[in-house]
C-alpha cells in the first residue's frame, strides 16, 4: 500500500518550545508524523507571547511567531510540575517513537522526565535534547536566545562593513535557522538506526555546535594560520564585481540590486545590458577588477543608480549574469519564484483566521510533505488526546483540568 | 572510526558550493558519500581562501572543511563513458544529491526517470537556486543573489548604505542542509516500501526561512522592517543588541519579563549599581514586567529608560574586556555573550570541555588540521568528520575498480579517453 506522506506511523511527544526544537518537529509534522505538543498556560512558549499577532493584538493563540513553527501539530496542556502530571506523560510515553525537549538542561531532571528516567519506560526510545551550549560543561545552564548564540558563535564578528565598525547583525536569531536542519538530521537517522537494529538513543544537541559548522572554513583557517576572519562588507575574492547596488527608487522606496560576476565572458554581458561601451581596461579582466574592487563597486553604482531593479535583474539574467532584486519582506509575498513552488499558504487558524504562512524549502515527488494543519491553540487537543489516546472519561479529565494538572 | 549512524549507505555527491553541506552531513554520520567531480575538480574546490593562502585544489579551506571524510572521483558527464561510468555508481547506491542548472541531467538522458530505471530505490535530491517551475528556473545563482532574493539580505546593514551579505556566504550552507534533511525524509519511505523518489530543494525558500518572525510583520502589523545597524526594530521602537567593550563588542537584551528577563535585568543592575553606573531608577524597577520593543509597543516613558539603560550600560561595558564581561555574566544569569571572533572560539572553555574540535590528518598537506566535530552528540553512534577531504580523484581505483568491478586495463582506456 503507498503512503501518503513520508513519515505515516512516527509518534512523537514534543516538549520543545521558542524556536530549535519547534522547527525541528515541524519537519516531521509536515511529512505525516502525528505530533502532540506538551505545553502549559504556567509556563507558556514564549513567541505565543511574541509579535506578530493577529490585527497586531496580543494573545495567548494569536501569534503568527508561533504559529509558523506549529503546524501540523497537535498541543495538550500539563503542568509538569505537579506528580499527577508525570504520570500522564508516562502513559503517554508508549505511544511515542520520539521525545523531543529543548529546556535549559535540568528542568527536566527535576522533574525525572529526562532521558535517564524515561527509557527506564522505554528502552528504545529516540530522544533529543536542544538547548544553548549542550547537557554538559561549564556553561550548560547558560540561557538565553539565538540572538545572543549569533553572537557568540562568530556570526555577528563576520556581519558588517569593515573590522573598524560595529558589526551589523543579521536579523533575529540566526542560528534558530541553522540547528534545526541538524536536529532533523539527526532524528531521521535515528529513527533509520533504531530500524535497523531496535536500538533508540540519546541526541544532546548544543545549538552553538551545531551552528559553527555554518563557519567552518574560518575555524580550519583560524587554527592553521592564525588568521581571524572579519567583516568585510560584500567583498568577494571569488566574484567582481559582488555586491548590492541601489536602484531606482519605487514609490518613495529604496530599490537595490545584488549581483555577482563570475567570468570576463558574464562581465562583457553585464557591460552590454547597462549599454555601457566604455570597456575600461582597468576593468577588463577578473584580477584587475579584483584588484580596482573599490572603483568598480562605484563605476557599477552609478551605472545601475537610474535602473528598474526587477527589469535589470530579469535582462542581466537573460545575459546570463547572477542577479536579482534585494527583496524585502512585501516583496517576498509577490515573489514569482517563491510563488511557482507553491510556498506561501493560508490556513484557516481557530483563533487567527486565515494567516499567512511559510511553506516548505523542499519537494518530495512522491510523498509531498504539506502544512497539513494551522498552529494548534494551545490545549486544543486535550480531549481527544487524554479521551481518545489515553481513555481517560469525561469527568476525570474535568476533574484534571479542575486541578490545574492538564493546564 | 566513521559512525555507525548511516553505515552501509551511500550517496553519490555532484553537489557544488549550493549544496556541499549535504554531504558533509551525510559522512559525518557514517554513510560513504562519494564525490562525483569533473577532471578539473568541483569548483568548491576554487573557492577562496585558501590553507597558507597558496591557491591548490586540496587547499581551498571551503573544500578542506566540507568534504572532510568524503570520497572523490572523476568522471566526464560530456562523454558516453563518463555517463555510463554515473549510471553504474547510480546501480550501486541509495542517495544522489546534485545541484546542477535545472534541466542539465535530462538533456544528459541522466534525469530522475533514468536513474530510477537503474535503481529504483535511488533518492535523487536536486538543489536548485529558485525552484523548478518560476520563471527564474533557469537563473543564474551566486550566495549573494539567493540571500538577496530570500530577504535575508535586505535586513543586515546600516540605513542608507548597502545591505550585506555575511562575509562568509551563508545560503548554500543553508540549502545543502535541508537537502540533507529532504534526502532523509524520502529514506524513511523507501526503507519500508523499497521505492525512492525525486527531491526538490528550492534555495530562495530556505532563505526566507531564516526571517524569523519577519515574514508576516507586513501583513498582521502593516509595515516591513528596515535595517538598523546593530538595532532591533521588530516592534517600532529601536533597541540596541551590541556595545563596545575594552576589546570588541558584546551583545546582551536588555528586556525583562517573567523567568529569564527579569533574572538578567536584575542581575546586570545589582553588577552594575556595584560599580557605580546604575541609576536609582534601575535599581528600584520592577523587571518581570518590562519588556518593551521586544516583545510588546513601547510608551514615551520606556523609551525614555529605554535611552538612559543604553547609554548607562555603554558607559560600564566600556569598562571591561569581552572575557571579562561574559564570565561574569555567566555567574549572573545575564543574558549576554560576547561578539566572538574564531579566536575566541578555538579559545573557547565550553567546547573544550566538551572535546568540539577534532584534529584530522591531512598526510596529503604534511600536517593536522582542525576541525569543527560531531554537529551533535549521539549516545549510541557518534558522529563526525572521521578522515579528511580527499584530493581530486583520490578513489578512482577504489570505487572504479572495487566497486564497479572495471579491471585494469578498462580503467587505462577510460583514462586515455578522458572519461575519467
């Protein structure tokens, strides 16, 4: 019998929250793994906390922040604080292929919800733990946000316009954006071991591990030779001229352009489209642009300054140039491209109504992954999770909401 | 010794510098992933800079850090023998990740449909710079031109001047990851049911995949954010991420909030009222419900805290070094860390308690290099770059002769052609 989606059958019990984990989960929830969310209004996510929301109205259900992160997912509600409610996760853990946790390390072990406990229960389980720094060393417990592990995973030092300026950040919490394709990674591997010889294990995951292999090459360079990369703009050694080129501005809007030029042959094709016969000779080979970096960046500014950024960008790639408009984040929306693959949606969230969401990067042919569902609200799926999968009865469900248990 | 994680798998890696990250995934947990190069070598192995700035096709740092543990041969798609030489590996293989233009391998008769026909569990994962179906399909990609049209671009940099790319382009690291995660999300299905399948990788989406909650601001809250610097603007007011210190800079969020924030704030004031540079009205401030511009709009009055906390806390970090300020920190539950340069990192106590870096032999070169280690830990089969990267053309005989079975005297003839 085919399946529909790549991961029918995998369980998975979610206790991860903010950004890793959830993106990480998300890869199985859009390919058909049936995920149940653990929450609670005690300790709620925080981006349920974070813009944007709704008509930019704060609400525990109305962040497209979290939203984003969640689809296909199902939430329940306990407090894992209280004795009644570990017994609950326990009941649960039968069910599931996978735990996945990204609490700094020892909220779990307080609560003997961590790996050591709950493969006493089940010894093949798959687990992964993501937080900061790793579950071990001296700054395990270091908390904080991506923001912060840009900055100490050598992201920031690397963004900006020269080594004598203050860095430029990239935007948000860039490495949210890197381990979760790890962590993917390493769950569906696991999942292959534990297929192949039934045996589950333990996956501690440090973000700011996993993110520094996004900058190897100057970590290989830095111990070999002791040269410690910088900011350096949009300077290329490979391309010239690289860069980002202000256009003409479109209703009161700045408009640029990011090219690059990889041969003579692709430079003599841009000179061609900007109709520019010129033909400097200080220009005319890829190592004397490369060595008149600074002139050229500015002879191409002043080429470009007048031009449409789409129309140029459209000519230069038909002359076969790598460009394209420096999109924000309207632009993205109306995007061609984005649009063919099919990448924006919107679902019809409980709480939010129709809401925009991002789609996925890939395509499997034959067992697409989708958003097969909004964002849950939080504790949506109480009911048929402590009815349906646990059998617990009408009134002993009220009386554990009654308790503040599931909560 | 190479992990038992994916032991016995294999993938055929025609991956350039849009996707090298895949394999490199895949070989760090234990699969034998093979480097399908041209007779001049992957151009990932041109890409600057290089090991003692001596240009070399086994010195690129790119190629010495993500190939590390791969195999290499060659082989030239341009001829028969060269295709035919791909469709035996194809036979003998269960991942393929390339990222050729769109459209290459068809006219090459090696498209999807082919390699099934050879080997139907075969998992053929394409990374293509904006999709297969847009009018851009057949465009041209560079790293800055898909973090452009990914909107990463547009958000780094000061108002004014041009927006940048990071100084070590980022986007292809970004696709050859998700392809590795793709290819794996098709193994899952095909272990079962023996049938693998085609996958897209679009790069321009795994871009706007990094926005973090940028996306929707436009559409929810009616305006798009701009760059700032070193602010963060995602709710209208303007917050400032990075301070100078003695020797660099750090980066700390000066926000309150229940668990955490409050935690930080108090710890950062009590430090810094210690020293002198607190104001009384920081000392006597209720932080569990002080979050402006970061998670909530900002009132007159927070803004006006807002300047005073930034410059107050400008003028103490000036005052101590990155090393100095992050340990302490640390002791306090600040949130903060330091702007770390790779020799802060190589110097770093964390990952050396954790063994991170890992030293391979790079006989080839005369020496030891080290590189960044297992991308996670992994009770049960470790994982990690287990060998260097290999030269050009390191495994033809192994893989041709070993593994395809060509006896010597083939491999002289496919030598003398060109085909490999």
């Amino acid at each position: 019998m085919t399946r529909r989606y790549a991961l029918e059958g995998v369980h998975v019990l979610d206790f991860s929250w903010v950004g890793v984990g959830p993106i990480t989960t998300k890869y199985l929830a859009d390919n058909g793994a049936d995920l149940i969310r653990v929450e609670s209004l005690a300790r709620p996510d925080i981006l349920r906390l974070a813009p944007p929301w709704k008509d930019a109205k704060p609400g525990i259900d109305t962040s497209q922040f979290f939203a984003s992160y969640n689809t296909s997912k199902r939430s329940i509600t306990l407090d894992l604080g209280k004795p009644r409610a570990r017994e609950l996760v326990l009941r649960l853990l039968p069910w599931a292929d996978i735990v996945a946790e990204s609490f700094t390390p020892k909220a779990l072990r307080k609560w003997e919800l961590d790996y050591e406990h709950l493969r006493a229960h089940k010894p093949d389980l798959i687990m992964l733990s993501t937080c900061m720094q790793g579950q071990t060393g001296p700054n395990a417990l270091y908390p904080g946000f991506g923001q912060l592990m840009a900055a100490l995973s050598g992201f920031y030092h690397i963004a900006g316009y020269a080594s004598d300026e203050p860095p430029c950040p990239p935007y948000g919490a860039y490495t949210d954006f890197i381990a979760p394709r790890f962590a993917a990674c390493a769950l569906l591997a696991a999942l292959d071991y534990r297929r192949r010889t039934g045996r589950g294990q333990y996956i501690d995951m440090s973000q700011y591990e996993a993110a520094l292999h996004n900058l190897a090459p100057a970590l290989v360079d830095y111990f070999a030779s002791g040269r410690v990369a910088g900011p350096a703009g949009n300077r290329s050694e490979r391309y010239a001229p690289h860069g980002a080129y202000r256009c003409a501005d479109v209703d009161d809007q700045e408009r640029w352009i990011a090219l690059a030029v990889a041969s003579d042959g692709e430079w003599r094709a841009l000179l061609e489209v900007l109709r520019d016969p010129s033909a400097d000779p200080r220009f005319a080979t890829m190592a004397a642009r490369l060595e008149n970096r600074a002139l050229l960046d500015r002879f191409v500014a002043a080429l470009v300054r007048e031009r449409d950024a789409d129309a140029l960008a459209a000519a230069l790639q038909a002359a076969g140039v790598a460009a394209y408009p420096v999109q924000n984040c309207v632009d993205i929306h109306r995007d061609d491209n984005l649009e063919a693959f099919g990448f924006w949606h919107w679902l019809d969230h409980k709480a939010m109504g129709p809401s925009p969401y991002e789609g996925l990067s890939y395509r499997l042919e034959r067992t697409p992954g989708e958003l097969r569902s909004p964002a849950p609200a939080l504790g949506q799926h109480n009911d048929e999770v402590f009815g349906g999968l646990l059998g617990l009865d009408a009134a002993e469900i009220a009386r554990l909401k009654e308790e503040q248990i599931i909560f | 010794m190479a992990s038992q994680l994916l032991s016995g798998f294999r993938m055929l890696d025609l991956a350039d510098d849009k996707g090298a990250l895949c394999g490199k995934i895949f070989a760090d947990m234990g699969a034998d992933v093979i480097k399908v190069e041209p007779r001049d070598g992957c151009p990932t192995r041109r890409i600057p800079p290089f090991l003692d700035d001596r240009p070399d096709s086994d010195r690129s740092l790119y190629a010495i850090a993500y190939h590390a543990g791969k195999r290499s041969v060659t082989l030239d798609l341009a001829l028969a023998d060269g295709r035919a030489l791909l469709e035996d590996l194809v036979r003998k293989s269960d991942f393929l990740v390339e990222s050729f233009p769109v459209g290459y391998l068809d006219a090459a008769g090696l498209g999807y449909a082919r390699l099934a026909a050879l080997n139907p569990r075969i998992v053929h994962t394409s990374i293509t710079p904006f999709g297969d179906q847009g009018p851009g399909r057949n465009y041209k990609a560079a790293d800055i031109v898909t973090w452009a049209a990914g909107g990463a671009m547009f958000l780094m940099g000061d108002e004014g001047r041009p927006p940048l790319e990071m100084s070590l382009p980022q986007a292809g690291l970004h696709a050859g990851a998700e392809a590795a995660v793709a290819s794996l999300l098709a193994h899952y299905p095909r272990e079962i049911e023996g049938v693998g399948q085609h996958v897209v990788i679009d790069m321009q989406a795994c871009i706007v995949w990094t926005l973090m909650n940028e996306q929707a601001m436009p559409i929810l809250h009616g305006d798009y954010i701009r760059r700032t610097g070193v602010h963060y603007t995602a709710t209208g007011t303007r917050r400032k991420l990075v301070y100078s210190c003695k020797d660099g800079y750090i980066s700390t969020v000066l926000a309150g909030g229940s668990g955490v924030g409050a935690t930080s704030m108090k710890g950062l004031v009590e430090w810094m009222a210690a020293k002198g540079f607190a104001a009384q009205w920081m000392v006597e401030k209720d932080w569990r419900t002080w979050v402006p511009g970061i998670l909530m709009l900002a009132t007159e009055r927070d803004n006006e805290e807002i300047a005073d906390l930034e410059e107050r806390v400008q003028r103490f970090f000036d005052t101590m070094t990155k090393r100095e300020i992050y340990a302490e920190a640390i002791a306090r539950r600040i949130l903060l860390a330091p702007v770390a340069t790779a020799a802060d990192i190589a110097d770093d106590e964390q990952l050396k308690a954790r063994n991170y870096f890992v030293r391979v032999d790079h006989d080839t070169l005369g020496r030891t290099l080290t590189l960044p280690g297992a991308f996670a830990k992994f009770s049960a089969t470790p994982v990690g770059p287990a060998r260097r990267a290999p030269r050009l053309g390191e495994h033809n005989e192994e893989v041709y002769g070993e593994l395809l079975g060509i006896d010597g005297a083939r491999l002289a003839r496919l030598r003398a052609i060109g085909a490999i």
